[in-house]
C-alpha cells in the first residue's frame, strides 16, 4: 500500500491546492511544499529500511509490490513494484519537485492554484511510471504526465510558449502511440503463444519473439523513449519546450521527463527484446555518440542562455544512452549516476537561468556580462555547475560519465575514444557560458539583487547534493546494483548477440544464461568489469 | 606521526571552503591567517612529516593510507587514498615550501586588489589539488588533482576577469590542457580494463609481468599518458597556452605556471615510469619531444619583450629538459631539475613580479633599465636566480641539475650525442636570453618611469629565502655525493653508470663555457653594443626569423586556422539545427498543403458539382481502362 500512497498523496495534494487557490495567499505554495516534504519523509524512511537490509544491493525480487486487479477482462492489473533504481528515479523527482516549487515562489503570480495542481500531478505521474509493472498502467501514467506538463508550459511559458507546447505535444503523442502499437502488438503475440493475455511485466518478459517482430517492437518502444530522452535526431522539441517552460517546468523537463526515457529503456526496453536490443546497439551507441558531440556543438552556439543549457542536455543524455546500450555493470551504474547528476546539475541551471531573467528581463547573452561583480554569490553558483557540467572531477557528473566511459570501452573502443572528446566540447561551451554571462566588464550597467536567503538555500542543497555524488556515490551505488545486476539477468543473451568486443563481459553473462527469465532470476554476481 | 598524512592537502582545502563559506566574516586580516596560514601548516607538517619518514622509514620505504573508498562498481574500487614515498615526499616538501613563500608574498602583492579573499581561495584550492596530484595512490585520484589544478590555473589565469583578454588566455589555457587530459582519462580505461586497477603501485607492478617490452598495449598506453603529460608541461605540440596564461598574476605565474602546476606531466611520467620503461619508442619520444621544446622555446624567449613572457618561454625549456632527462630514463635527474627550478623560477617570477608593480604595471623590458640601484635587494636575488636558470658553474643549482642532465643524456644508455648537443644548445641560448633580460631590466640607464612602489617586508623575505635556495638548492646531488638520486632510487630506477670521469670532466667544461659564453654574448649585445642586435634584427633574415619567433613559431596560428575557425564556424552554421530545419520543414509543407486545399472549399455548389463530375468521370475512366 506504501506505493499507492507514494503516488495518491502527491495526486490529493495537487487537489488540495488547486482548491485553496481560492483561498489566495501563499496557500497553494505551501500546501505543495508540506506536500512534498511529506512525501520526501516517507521516501526516506523507506530507503532507509531497505539499507538496513541487505537485499538493496544484491538481486532479488522487488522491494515492495502492489498487485490489485483493475481489468481482469483484458488482463490488466493496477501493479506498482519498487526496486533501487525506481527508488533512486523516485528521491530524484521528490528533490527536484522542491526545488521547483522554491524557485517558484516568487516567479509565478497567477493562478497559483491550477498550477501548483499541475506541478504535484506532473511528479505524481512521473512517481507511477517509475513504479508501474503492468504495462498498461506504465503508459497510463506515460500519458497522464503529458497533460499537466502541457498546461504547464503552456499557461505559465515565456514569449513564444504556444508554438514550444504544439511541438512538444505533437512530438511526445506521435511516439507515445507508435510505443502503444508495440505494446498492443507484444500483447497479442504473447497471448496467442501462451494462452494468457495479460500486460503483466514479469509475464511479458521471455515473451517468445521472431527476430523481425522483436526488432519491430523494440523500435517502437525505442522511438518513444528517444523522444523523451533525447537522441538526435528525435531531439527538435527540446530546446523550445526547455526554453519556453516557466522555471519550475524546465527543472521538470530536464530533471525528470528525460529521464523517462532513460528509464524506459532500462526497465523495458532491453529486458523485453534483449535480442533485438543487442543487435541495435551499435546504431543506438553511435546515436549517443552523435547526440553528445552534437549537443556540445550546438550548446556553445547559442545566445539563449536557457536554450544553451537546454542543448547540454542532449549532450549529457548521450551518455546515459551509451551506458544503456554499453549495458554492463560499469556502464550501467554510469548511467544512473548520469541521470541523477545531470537531474540536479542541470536543474540548478535552469532555476539560475531563471533567477536571471527574474531579474534581468531577458535570457540573451548578448545582453548579459560582468554580472560576478554585481552578483558574487550568483555567480559563483553559475560558475560550480558550468564546472559540473564540463565533468569535473570531484562533482557528481564526473563520476557518472566516468563510468559510462569505462564501461563502453571494454564494448567498442572507437565510439568510446569519439564520446570522450565530449569532454573538450563541454569545456568549451561550459566556459563560455561563463565568459558571456559572468566575466567580462558590465557594460550593460546592470544593477541586480544578488541571491536572497531562500535562493541560496535551494543552491546550497543542489551544491551539497552534486558534491556528495562526486565525492561519495557510494550509497547511490549500492542502492541501484541490486535493480541493475537484476536487469542484466534478464538480458542473459544481450552480449552474445552483440558479439562485440566485449567477449570477457558475455562470457560472465553466460553463466546467467540457464536462468529462468523472471524477476528473482538472481543473476550470478558478476562485475562485467572485464577485469 | 604519518598517520597525518591526509592533512597535508587537506589544510589548503580547507583554507579553500572558509574563505569561500566564511570569507564575509573573516576580514582581511582573517583572510591573510587562513590563505597563508593553512598553507604554512601544511608545510610545517610536511617538513616534520619528512623528517619522520626520513629517520625512520616505513617498511618498503612507502606508506599509503586510504580515507574512504571512492566508488565501488564491482572490482573497480578507486579510493580517496594517499600514498607517501621517496618521489611523493621530494615533491610535497618543494610544493608545500614554495608555495608558503609565494603565499607570504601575495599578501604584500595582492594587497591592494579588492579580489584578496577570492585569490586566497583559488591559492589554497590550487595547492589542495596540487598535492593531492602527487600524492594521489590510483589513477583516478590523481585525474581528480590533475583537473583540478587545471581548474585553478583557470581561475587564477582569468582572475581580473573584467578584462576579455584574460578570459581569452584562461579558457585557452583550460581548453588546451584538456585536450591532452582527455587522453590521459582514455589511458585510464585502457589500463583498467587490461589490468583490472588503477592503483598506480599495483597496475606498475602488473604491466611489468603481464606486458612485453615495446608491446602495442603497452606503447599506446604510454602515449595516451604521454599525451597529458605535454598538455599539462606544456610541451610540444600543446605548449601554446603558457605564454598567455601570463595574464594572470604574477604570484600565480610564479606558483602555478613555473614551480608546480606544469610539472605535473614530470611527475606523471616519473610516477608511472615501468610503463615507459616498456616502451622504448615512447621514451625516445619524449626526450625527443623534449629537446624540440627546449630549443623553440629558447629562440622564442629570446626575442620577447615582456619580462613574463620571457619567463614563460623559459619556462617551457627548462620543462624540457626533464622532458629529455625522462626520455633518457634520468628519472631522479628531471626530479631534481624540477625541484631547482621550482626555486630559482619562482624566485624570477616573484623578482620580476617587484619590478612590474613598481614601474605601474610596465611589463616591456625595453621601458626598463638601470633597476639595479633602486631595488638593490630585487636586483641580487634576480642575480641569483638568472645565474642558477643559465647554469653559473659550481655556486648555482641551476648548475648541478641541469649538468646533470646533460650528462645522462650524452651518457644514458638510451642517450646519444644528439639529444646532449641539444641540450648544450638550449644551455647556451638559455644564458643568453636570461640575461638579456638582466642587462636590459638592471643595467643601463632608465629608459621609462621611475620605481613608484617598493616591496614590503612580506615581499622581501619570500625573496631571501628562494634564493638562498637557489644557490644551496643543488647541493644535494653534488657529482660525487648523489644525496637524492640515492633516495630517490627507493621509488624510481636509477640510470647504470656509463662513461668515463674523464669523459664526464670534458663534457661539463664545455657546458660551462658554453653558459659563460652566453653571457659574454648578452652582454655584448644588449648592453655594450646595443646598435649591433639592432642591426642584426634589422636584417630581413633577421627579421623574419624575429617575427617567427616571437610568435612563437606560429603554432597560435596554425591552431587557430585549423582548429578554433572551422570549430566556430561550425557551431555557428548548425545554430539553428539542421534537424529542426527539417522538422519545421514538415510542418510547412503541411501548413502549406492546407491552406492550398482549404482553397478548393468555395462555398459554391458549382465547384462542386464539376469537381464530382470530374471524379466520377476518372474513375470510370480507370475502370474501364483496367
């Protein structure tokens, strides 16, 4: 029941301040923000119980489950499971959520009410699909995060908000549908071979597929997480919806909704069609590789700050692509770490881009310069998460792509040495950006507030928050190997089929290969390190 | 007593997080205690801590201690873990001492910029770094220290940031260095993967057994390496960001930009040297490397007019030549030429630093003249410290070390005659043009403004002290009394003995002579006959090799036309995504194909009974036809 209430209370609170809109005040800031609080105590608490235990880190079966019947006639199930890597996916949303109702404090000022609601629906159907194991009910929430958002961006947006909203609409909706094609279709082949129709995850996993039928499925999933991801050249609504979206929907947007697609392809995409999958590979590695150089090309071009920031993000999600696809342990936790890291790094820009226009009526950095003089604090922030974003050692985002790196090298050396050059790309869009908004003399005589005490709280949690994953990942770590050395089960063939130069993983993997598809497959413990 | 350890970088950093936290309620005053202060503690630490290692050496002549483990994925498990022997001892008593001292003088030099407790910060943050890089036990720890001295060389590059031209150096110096330290991380997925660790002790003892001499693994991953090393050393063909990165202040010059940070590569070669030992071909390529670099950077320096550049350019070539003592495999010759020349450079810089502040900001060494008398004391230590970079026989450090390395390059069993005629050039062409800049700062008669501001004590005694060093720097390996190659040799391979003392008695003669003649030749150049270099400059071979060299063989341009253009360009055609183009493109056609068809719906019912006719017609047409 735990689970149910993760979602439901997030979908009451969103209610109760919508209705105490009417009320005025700073009612519905603060409903959503006890809200939240709230709900972060009840995620800490369950985390915490887990890590008492040992099962976070070893495979094994979820660690919480609700499987109620919702309807039998077609075999669909309201089924909620948890594992590390959702409750990872989880916080990251709760934090995020927090901070975007902070930064919107003072930035919004009308119809505070329906757009609180949007905001807790948004991360109550972001919370469900991270937690959805019937696949029906995984594209229920799928679509339910679509409309709050689009509302979101499209009431509260910026100048040139109803363009950014069709294209992020029509976009997402396009591929959604190809991705309900493709569960329909696995659906119906799974209950002709086996008799039993149902949307049920675990029973859909081993589903017996012909190498075409696989492959076309598999890319009908694929499609839709890509869009949401993005991977070039799917990638188009991206930088118009980030720019467009108020705030508190940019920290959504980059936080959370990208990683919905990651995450789809790590619970769904390749446990489903591990054939298939693997035999992408090579196609989808070369994607990430093109997204992160790209991304990084296209980011220090840009005169938008926030449309900058917006193209790093592509750049960053190619990495997370390459360790999805690289699919060993090492890659795999890069990955993760990536996701969390740029959730937060990149958040935090988007609050500051929007901390600036606040003040500055304009995201262009022509216009901009100097500010480190008016506005220290300000900048120094802007200055540690350019840093961030460039991979420095020492915060969070280093250690994801780090990893990433490692574990793509020991699958194919030519695309591995090609995604490090991101590395040089991202200093130099990093570096400029601080350049054109911070460095330089002021001569555009601006004269601005520099961070009052609840912008510098939210930064300050966002900076502890990304050096304490640069410094000691640790327990994110352990807490996302268990969900992962699991899922690397149920993807038993992926490197034989790939066939890759990552002959010391698959041998390892073979042990696995004898094991029943099925979630407490518990996976031998290997470290797919190649070492 | 060495359980400490981890304080000694840990201080700077902490002296780092309360000037940055706390720098509002510390003061000015506050600021000076904890900037200097934690360093000077971490010095004083070290000495101590050298001292117990020395008496009373731990087993294996090492010590590591591990703080935390950084990440553990399977069997990669990289700690926050230090490790302490003969190399990393050498390195942070020098780090620490000088760095003290260039503290102590920055609190007289940065005294009146509004910046102080912001250059504190990077100061510490950049020593923190510093010595985390030489006493980092793995790979990835040393990656972390690696960067983030790169990052503080940034900072501290660009640090009157109001200026563009300083951004411009700072991210150049930045860009530049990360190309070469991109390489290096790619070095660290090719060893972990082939040896399973990035524990530096353990994966040198591994490549040992597991690797053949001269095998590809082992060639690349020495490149690989290789190829953060000149980034960071600035050596060819990634030395271009040094000159520049002269914008910053001069302390940081002295600090970063001389005594440590581009050593770095230096201490990465030497740390990792089994890997280059089974690479033959790479170690040719570094003493080749290094002895290119020496003598560009040589003419270069001989042609500049300001006194940091000309600094810098030595700079570059003295890195060089423990680029060539390492290629040779003189490990503890090119540690020992590090530690000297962290002395008599820093001591250069720091002068140098006196003289600029005091002619208000006059960095032309053509505006200078006749400085001798009215900063006497800046004059004798700069004396010193010119003498020790040309290798004054017998009195100077500078002497010894480099000698040295002369010696090992003509004698190393990887040596050859070549790579010691290289250096007795660049030995030559290093006299001249240092001084060259003695005679035109110090001599003769004032050619510009008088001195408007004389160094306080804070300034003078950092002075004193490095030259001092300067002089008895050396003294530790005296040809007959190899004091640290000894104890180097318990952490790094010592060169076998070759040639004959007689041999060894020749050659260093004439290296002094060439030093001597150097001098003879500055002094008749630039300040008996000045109208004589005039007129050679004014020749046109002359005057083409002039320009040449003093853009500093035109590697700038060449980088900028075949790099940093098309890049921008680039960047700047893609602005608007091709990709969206397309998209757009689509919904156009779209747009377009409607409002084209939306035409035919008129209202009248005329249209549209013809356009029914019409239909009807065709398909009866296509049915009749088929």
């Amino acid at each position: 029941m735990i689970l149910i209430s993760l979602i439901a209370w997030l979908l009451a609170g969103g209610l109760l301040a919508w209705y105490s809109g009417r009320w005025g005040g700073n009612w519905p800031r603060w409903i959503s923000l006890i809200t939240l609080v709230v709900h972060l105590a009840m995620l800490a608490g369950l985390w915490a119980g887990y890590a008492g235990k040992a099962n976070l880190s070893q495979p094994a079966s979820w660690l919480a489950e609700t499987d109620l019947p919702w309807i039998p006639a077609l075999g669909i199930r309201f089924h909620l499971a948890l594992d590390g890597l959702s409750l990872l996916l989880i916080v990251l949303t709760n934090f995020l959520g927090i901070v975007a109702v902070a930064a919107s404090w003072q930035g919004i000022r009308y119809r505070l009410g329906f757009f609180h609601f949007n905001l807790l629906w948004i991360l109550a159907a972001i919370v469900g699909v991270f937690l959805a194991a019937d696949l029906f009910l995984f594209y229920f929430f799928w679509e339910l995060m679509l409309v709050p958002l689009y509302f979101l961006i499209g009431i509260w947006g910026h100048e040139n908000r109803i363009y950014a909203t069709l294209k992020f609409f029509i976009f997402t909706q396009a591929s959604s549908l190809v991705m309900l094609a493709a569960i329909l279709g696995l659906y119906v082949i799974h209950g002709r071979g086996t008799g039993v129709y149902t949307f049920d995850y675990s029973a859909l996993l081993g589903t017996q597929l012909s190498s075409f039928t696989g492959t076309m499925l598999m890319l009908g999933f694929f499609v839709a997480f890509a869009v949401k991801l993005p991977v070039v050249p799917l990638h188009t609504w991206l930088p118009d919806a980030h720019t467009e979206a108020p705030t508190a929907g940019s920290v959504d947007l980059a936080g959370l909704v990208l990683k919905v697609g990651a995450y789809g392809m790590l619970r769904f995409l390749v446990p489903l069609f591990p054939r298939a999958a693997a035999a992408f590979a090579p196609v989808a590695m070369t994607l990430a590789v093109a997204g992160i150089i790209y991304g990084a090309v296209l980011a220090f071009s840009q005169r938008d700050l926030k449309r900058m920031i917006a193209y790093t993000s592509i750049s960053h999600m190619g990495f997370v692509l390459l360790g999805i696809f690289a699919w060993n342990q090492l890659a795999l936790e890069g990955a993760v770490i990536v996701m969390l890291a740029h959730g937060i790094s990149t958040g935090a820009l988007f609050v500051l881009v929007g901390d600036l226009q606040d003040r500055m009526h304009t995201r262009d950095l022509d216009r901009m310069g100097g500010l480190w003089s008016i506005v220290p604090r300000l900048g120094g922030v802007g200055m540690l998460f350019a840093l961030a974003s460039l991979g420095l050692p020492g915060l969070g985002n280093f250690v994801g792509e780090f990893l990433v790196l490692l574990g793509a090298w020991q699958v194919n050396i030519p695309l591995t040495v090609l995604a490090s050059l991101g590395f040089i790309f991202s200093t130099v869009y990093s570096l400029w950006l601080v350049q054109r908004a911070f460095h330089g003399e002021n001569t555009n005589r601006w004269r601005l507030p520099d961070y009052n005490r609840r912008e510098t709280g939210i930064m300050a949690a966002m900076i502890a928050a990304i050096v304490a994953l640069g410094l000691y990942p640790q327990p994110v770590i352990d807490t996302a190997s268990g969900a992962l050395q699991t899922l690397r089960g149920l993807a038993p063939g992926y490197h034989q089929t790939q066939g890759s130069p990552g002959a010391a993983a698959a041998v390892q993997d073979g042990k696995d290969a004898g094991l029943p598809a099925g979630m407490a497959s518990g996976a031998a413990r290997d470290d797919g390190s190649g070492a | 007593m060495l359980s400490l350890l981890f304080l000694i970088p840990l201080l700077p950093f902490a002296g780092f997080a309360a000037l940055t936290l706390a720098g509002r309620w510390l003061g000015r005053r506050g600021a000076t205690a904890v900037g200097a202060g934690s360093v000077g503690l971490a010095a004083l630490l070290a000495l101590a801590l050298g001292l117990d290692f020395l008496l009373a050496p731990p087993a294996g002549h090492a010590y590591s201690q591990t703080l935390w483990t950084w990440m553990r994925v399977g069997s990669f498990a990289p700690g926050i873990a230090f490790y302490l022997d003969a190399l990393s001892l050498v390195m942070i008593l020098v780090i620490t001492v000088v760095s003290f001292l260039i503290h102590i003088y920055s609190t007289g030099f940065m005294a009146g910029d509004d910046g102080y407790r912001r250059f504190f910060a990077y100061m510490n943050l950049f020593v923190g770094s510093m010595l985390t890089l030489v006493l980092a036990d793995n790979l990835l720890l040393l990656y972390l220290g690696w960067e983030g001295v790169g990052l503080c060389s940034y900072l501290l590059i660009g640090f009157w940031y109001r200026d563009p031209a300083n951004g411009r150096a700072a991210r150049k110096a930045f860009i530049v260095t990360r190309a070469g330290d991109t390489a290096m991380a790619i070095a660290l997925f090719l060893l972990f993967t082939s040896l399973g660790t990035l524990r530096i002790q353990d994966l040198l003892g591994l490549a040992a057994t597991r690797w053949q001499p001269g095998s590809g693994i082992a060639v690349a991953a020495a490149l690989l390496l290789l190829g953060g090393a000149v980034g960071k050393s600035a050596q060819l063909p990634l030395q271009t960001w040094l000159p520049d990165a002269m914008a910053g202040p001069t302390p940081v010059s002295a600090l970063i930009h001389a005594a440590t940070m581009v050593t770095a590569g230096v201490y990465l070669i030497a740390r990792t040297n089994t890997l280059f030992i089974l690479a033959p071909d790479v170690r040719l390529l570094v003493a080749i490397i290094g002895a290119a670099t020496l003598l560009l950077a040589g003419f270069s320096a001989l042609t500049q007019r300001d006194i940091k550049r000309v600094l810098a350019y030595s700079t570059m070539s003295q890195v060089g030549y423990m680029f060539l003592a390492l290629g040779v495999g003189a490990w503890s010759a090119a540690i020992f030429h590090f530690m000297t020349h962290a002395f008599f450079k820093a001591l250069l810089f720091l002068g140098a630093g006196v003289v600029i502040q005091g002619l208000e900001e006059e960095h032309d060494m053509f505006r200078m003249g006749g400085l001798r008398r009215q900063l006497p004391l800046v004059f004798w230590t700069f004396l010193i410290g010119a003498a020790s970079l040309a290798a004054l026989p017998l009195v100077t450090a500078g002497f010894y070390s480099k000698d040295l390395i002369l010696w090992d390059a003509w004698s190393s069993p990887d040596g050859s005659p070549w790579l010691w005629a290289a250096g007795l050039a660049g030995a030559f062409l290093t006299s001249v043009y240092t001084f060259r800049m003695v005679f035109l700062a110090f001599f003769g008669r004032p050619r510009g403004a008088a001195v408007s501001r004389r160094p306080g004590r804070s300034m003078q005694a950092p002075l004193l002290v490095l030259a001092v060093l300067s002089l008895v720097g050396g003294f530790v390996e005296a040809p007959k009394l190899p004091l640290l190659s000894d104890y180097l040799s318990h952490a790094l391979p010592a060169l076998p003995a070759g040639g004959s003392a007689a041999l060894e008695l020749a050659l260093e003669l004439i290296a002094i002579a060439a030093s001597l003649a150097g001098v003879y030749l500055a002094y008749h150049l630039f300040l008996r006959r000045p109208e004589q270099a005039k007129a050679l400059a004014e020749t046109s071979a002359g005057r083409l090799l002039h320009r040449w060299w003093f853009a500093g063989w035109g590697f700038d341009w060449l980088y900028e036309h075949a790099l940093v253009l098309p890049y921008a360009g680039l960047a700047r055609a893609g602005r608007s995504d091709l990709f969206d183009l397309a998209v757009t493109g689509i919904a156009r056609l779209a747009a377009g194909t409607g409002r084209l068809l939306s035409r035919t719906q008129t209202g009248r019912t005329r249209w549209y009974a013809a356009g029914i006719a019409a239909g009807a017609i065709i398909i009866l047409a296509l049915m009749v036809t088929s």
